[in-house]
C-alpha cells in the first residue's frame, strides 16, 4: 500500500472508531424503522450483532484497537448497504442521517483499495452474521420482538458507555496499516484451514 493511501485510511478509520458508538445507532434505528425494506433492517441487525458481540473477527480483542477496524470498516459498509437497499421507504431514513451518510461511498471505496483482497472476505460476513446468536438469538430475531429490541438497545447503551476509543486516547495509535491487515489476514488464513 503507498504511503498517501495509508494515510488516507488510517486517518478515516480514525475517524470511524471515535464515531462507532453512533454509527451503531443509526444501524439500530434502521433495523428498528418497519418503513425500511426487511433485507435493510436485516443488514442493520446483522452488524448491530456482531460488533456488540464478543465475537470478533480479530479475535478477543487481543488487539483492542485493531479488534474495533473491522467493526468500523463493517458498520459503514452495512451503512451503505441500507442504502442501496432499503428501498424508497429509504429516503427518509436517509434524510434523517445526512451528516452520518456523508461519504459513506468514497468510504467504503477507500476500504476496498486498501484492503485489497481482504476486502470481499470481510464485506461478505455481513451476510453471515444475520445467523450469529447473541445472547440466545439470532441477528435477525431482534427484529420481530419488542422486549429483544429493547434489550439490544439497552446493550447499545452499555457499549457506548463502556466504549474508551476517543480522538485523544487514539492520537499517535493508528501508524501503520500493516499490523491491522496482517491480523485480517491471520484470521481469514485461520478460517481457511477450518474448512479444508
């Protein structure tokens, strides 16, 4: 990766860790929103899910920083995703989160270069946590019941508590991109031997 690419995506995913907690609500406001077409709402859950989960594509957050990038890179492509397919009842939703839509295309445009490779491996779990269970339920079952969706939204609210990733906890952390692509790629190399 060359060194303007670096820091452009080091310096947006800056950016992205110290919003997550927000990004993540408008994930569970689309999930939340009945006008949004069902595979939208299902998109929003699954990322909802997996980035409140303490299961983690990096892994225990061994690596806390770098165990948040993927949900950073994850959140704003499944942000994305709404979009496009959310349907025309999407307009409004959109409308109500311009700010957090700004870029949202150039964003997830950015990952892909410099993610190279990774990128499809990772983008393509959002599919698969619509089965993840979090706390005896599937992504996709926080959709259907009153008492779950509250209860995920209470989780949300502990997350964003509990969240310690700020502009100035992160200043001088984020230099290199290759300590967080190595460990992305550990783990899709870890992944591949569990299948073969």
């Amino acid at each position: 990766m060359d060194k303007q690419l670096e820091r452009q995506f080091l310096a947006t995913i800056g950016r992205y860790l110290v919003s997550l907690p927000f990004d993540l609500k408008v994930l569970y406001e689309a999930m939340t929103d009945p006008e949004l077409d069902p595979a939208a709402r299902e998109v929003a859950a699954a990322a909802v899910v997996y980035v409140l989960s303490p299961s983690d594509i990096v892994g225990d957050r061994e690596h806390k920083l770098a165990g948040f990038v993927d949900d950073a890179i994850l959140v704003r492509t499944a942000l994305k995703r709404v979009a496009e397919i959310g349907g025309e009842s999407a307009q409004p939703f959109l409308a109500r989160f311009t700010e957090e839509y700004a870029g949202v295309e150039e964003d997830v445009a950015l990952f892909q270069q410099a993610l190279g490779d990774l990128h499809p491996w990772l983008v393509g779990k959002l599919d698969a946590f619509k089965k993840l269970v979090y706390k005896g339920r599937r992504a996709t079952d926080y959709l259907d019941e009153e008492a779950a969706t509250s209860f995920l939204y209470d989780e949300w609210l502990a997350f964003q508590t509990d969240y310690d990733i700020t502009e100035t906890t992160l200043e001088g952390r984020l230099r290199r991109a290759d300590p967080i692509l190595e460990l992305l790629r550990r783990r899709r190399a870890e992944e591949a031997k569990k299948i073969s």
